[in-house]
C-alpha cells in the first residue's frame, strides 16, 4: 500500500539567511553513496557543472512527493521535482555548497507544460496527467481557451558564488540562486508506425486458432490452443518486421523506430539567476523532505484468529527504492520449525 500524507503549501517554513549545518546534511533522501561521490567527483565538484548534467540528463515524471531519494534518481535517470531536487542537492552537499528544498506554487504557460509533462497535444490532458499523479494543480481558463496551468512544484535553492562570475567560478557562496533541474522542454519524435508498414491479418490468425480449439459458448472459455502455431505465428511476424526495417532503415537506432524524447539541454557557463517559469506564492523551505511529503509503503498481515492487530510495518518509499524486501519470522514452537524443515527438504511433515 503506497500513501502519502495530507499535504501543505506552509510546512517548515524558514527565513533565507545565512546557511546553516543542515543545509550540508545528509538525510534520508540525500545520502552520500558511492556513486553520489563519484558522479560529484566526476563533475569536479563545481555547482554549476552539476546543475547542467542534472538538468540535462533526468528526465521528468509527473509524479508527487519523494519517491525515489537522490541515489535512485541517479540510478533511474527518471523522476519527479521531488527526487531531481534530492539529487541535485545530494551532489551539492557532498560537494560543500550549502542547498536545500524550496516548495512553491508556480506558473506554466500552457504549451510548454504540454511539452514538460509529455509531449501532449491536448492542453485539457495537462490537468489530468497532473491531478491523475496526486500534484495539486488547476488550470487556467481565458476566452474559453487553456491558457496556463498552477501547480505545486519543488526546486532547489543553493548558495552559489554568485558575485562576480554567476556561479561560473565557486570559492566562497554569496547568495542563494534557486534551480529548477527538473523544468525542461523535449524534442519528441515519431517511431517508425510497423502496423501500417507491416500489416498483420488478426483475422485470419484467430480463425486458425478457433478452427482447432475447443470453444465453449456457455462460459466463453477456449482451450487446446495450437500453441505452436501462436510461436511461429508470431515469429514469422517478427522475421517481416525485421525485414522491413533493415530494408528500409538499416541505420535506425532503437530511438527511431519506438520514437524517443530527448531532453533540449542547456549549457549557458553561468547559473541562471530566476526560475524558468512565473512563481505565485513562496510555500516553504526545508533542509530535509517533511514526513507529509514523503512517500510510504506498508505491510500489513492480519491474525485470522483475531486475537491481536496482527502484523503492520510502514517505511518511507526512499528507503527502500531498489531494494529487495524480505520477509522472515521465527517458528512459535519446535512443531512449527520441524514443519518449515520438512517443506524446506520436500518431505512431508510428521
């Protein structure tokens, strides 16, 4: 079971002064792994750097609250606000450069959220993706037309050494920049369309099986499919779908013939000194993720007897992303561990 807790636009709130320890910290989101170390090494360090490679390499997922922390976005290459802000600020502070989370109400021009949440061409589409995922938003109506969509959206906010290089050179921080990693706009395109290019008569497949199943018209049920005949059915298919494209496209990559999306990326030297979009309304900042913004997964196994609660166990989704669950429970009695040997060795208990 996946949940999240009521959220706030007023949670945490904390003035922007001077940085403090915490904006250093590790935390259940931002932990400084391995592979978090290297990529900060790799990138020597630098915010600015940073900011690009995260910014031009993590796709966006429209999807609320932390899910995935900063080493399974790293690892994923696909996530939320929530999680590209962890990863940006996991590879600052491992760094040294003073970051955290700042939440805020914001602005979109409609046709560049078209494009952020996935390539859509129906602007009423934008309002479903966003509320179907749990992020607050509403759209904006004028003259009968979307005109731009609100939301709630997390970003970072870090203390750069901004005066005078903009962030180009850091020495020593100066003043807090907010960036958004995870606000870009995509270059979609088309895969090749195999069904027009290499037909595939349904029809006349499913008049084969039916000629030599056994169909049952009282309960809808077909057994005895030829099933050798459903293997080199689809093989054959498979041969003229490869045919057809080594033919037509012996130079296609995977991209070209699926279709792909590819981040516009940006590289300008210096940090940008406002967000890329409208900000109405300053919710809040915080050094580490709040408990309400946290996504979470319980296990739950009741007592059939009813004589207690049972068994439930709730841990945040950061947590555990990427790793595996196990669950193992002592035997109450002798009776019961000589009944788990005896399953284990295949033999029947006594």
């Amino acid at each position: 079971q996946f949940a999240f807790a009521d959220s706030s636009p007023f949670l945490l709130a904390q003035a922007t002064g001077q940085p403090s320890a915490d904006d250093l910290a590790e935390t259940p989101e931002v932990q400084f792994t391995d592979a978090i170390r290297a990529k900060a090494q790799e990138l020597g360090g630098n915010p600015l750097k940073i900011y690009e490679w995260v910014r031009n390499n993590i796709e966006y997922a429209p999807t609320y609250g932390s899910i995935q922390g900063a080493d399974m976005c790293l690892q994923s290459k696909i996530c939320n606000d929530m999680d590209t802000a962890s990863l940006l600020i996991a590879l600052l502070r491992v760094s040294g450069v003073y970051s955290h989370y700042e939440l805020s109400t914001i602005e979109i021009p409609i046709e560049k959220a078209m494009n952020w949440v996935g390539g859509v061409t129906d602007p009423k589409m934008v309002g479903t993706i966003l509320a179907t995922n749990g992020i607050p938003a509403k759209v904006l109506i004028s003259g009968g037309a979307i005109k731009a969509v609100q939301l709630e959206h997390v970003y970072v906010k870090a203390w750069i050494d901004y005066i005078p290089s903009r962030g180009a050179v850091h020495k020593q921080g100066d003043t807090w920049i907010p960036l958004d990693p995870s606000f870009k706009q995509y270059i979609y395109t088309q895969g090749i369309d195999i069904q027009t290019a290499v037909q595939f008569d349904a029809q006349t497949f499913t008049n084969q099986l039916l000629s030599t199943a056994t169909t049952n018209t009282v309960d809808g049920s077909v057994t005895n499919v030829n099933s050798a005949l459903v293997q080199q059915t689809m093989q054959d298919y498979q041969t003229q779908v490869q045919n057809y494209i080594q033919q037509n496209y012996s130079n296609a990559t995977v991209g070209d013939v699926l279709g792909k999306k590819e981040i516009i990326k940006q590289e300008f030297g210096i940090l940008p000194e406002t967000l890329p979009y409208k900000r109405l309304l300053l919710g809040s900042e915080f050094t580490q993720v709040p408990d309400n913004l946290r996504g979470t997964m319980s296990f739950s196994i009741p007592d059939p007897t009813g004589a207690s609660a049972g068994l439930t166990y709730t841990t945040s989704l950061p947590q555990i992303a990427g790793k595996k669950i196990t669950l193992s429970f002592s035997p109450a009695t002798a009776n019961d561990q000589a009944v788990i040997d005896s399953l284990q060795l295949g033999r029947e208990p006594t």
